[in-house]
C-alpha cells in the first residue's frame, strides 16, 4: 500500500473518534482526551498536576484559594496533545493571550478575564483520561480571540 493512502482501518478510526460535537453544543460538561481539538480551553487543572507536568516549573501561586488553573490544547495529536497552562497574570506586550470578553465556541461561555498563555511551560500529555476527569470543558477559542505575543 501506497505511504500517501490511508488504510480503511485508520480512516475508520478517526471518524470513531471525531463525532460532531457540535450536535452536544452547551451540554458537553467533560471531554476524554481522544475529543480534544486544537483551541479548545479547559478549566480545572490542578496546580499540583501542572506542577508535576512542567518539571516543577509551572509558577503557580499555591494560595488555599485559587488552587487550579486553565489549558489550552495547541495541537492535537493522535498520541498526545500539546497542552499549554493559562493564567490571569502576564504582559500583553510580549505574551500571547485569550482576550477578556472572548465568547467561545460550542458553549455559552464568555471569557471574564485575560487569560495568558504560559507557553514556555507547555506540555504534551498522553490520551489519559485520568488527566482529564477533573476538567470542566469551556469551548473553543476563536482565533482571533488570541491576541498579542512577539511582534
């Protein structure tokens, strides 16, 4: 077979795990892992998790309070995602963010706050659903939605 065609298999295989969510819209609460797509925002990572991700060097704050922060999926891909922590503390002026007040994909949620991308802190986590089971499921983040980073 041909390295440019896909086996009926792998075809069939990635239309099984790619349904149309949008048929869910609103009512979609929790994704596994196999779902994410590229943009999508997650909320509920566990500081802890993100330090245990990063190698110890994801700055979170740790306060009693404020104990989890967001994702967002940057590429998607069959083994792994690149994943990427946000938090509401950066510099618009050299770093990448999802603007206050962006409406987001397939749900009815509305961005409260900047949320900067800490991409020097990006990881890849494997098609895990034990990573996933405590993340809440915002939307997807238009593209332009994304605003600053180096220019």
């Amino acid at each position: 077979m041909s390295k440019n065609k896909a086996s009926p298999t792998n075809e069939l295989n990635r239309i099984l795990r790619q349904p149309d969510l949008s048929i869910l819209g609103n009512s979609i609460a929790t994704l596994p892992p196999g779902q994410w797509k590229e943009r999508m925002l997650f909320m509920g990572v566990p500081d802890t998790d993100l330090r245990k991700r990063t190698a110890g060097q994801f700055p979170a704050t740790l306060r009693q309070h404020k104990t989890t922060h967001p994702i967002l999926v940057l590429r998607d891909r069959p083994t792994g995602h690149l994943l990427c922590p946000c938090s509401s503390r950066g510099n618009k002026q050299n770093m990448w963010y999802i603007a206050k007040g962006c409406h987001l994909e397939m749900r009815e949620y509305v961005m409260d706050r900047d949320s900067f991308l800490i991409i020097d802190h990006a990881f890849t986590l494997p098609l895990d659903s034990r990573f996933s089971r405590k993340l809440f499921f915002k939307g997807i983040v238009p593209e332009s939605c994304i605003k600053g980073g180096q220019k």
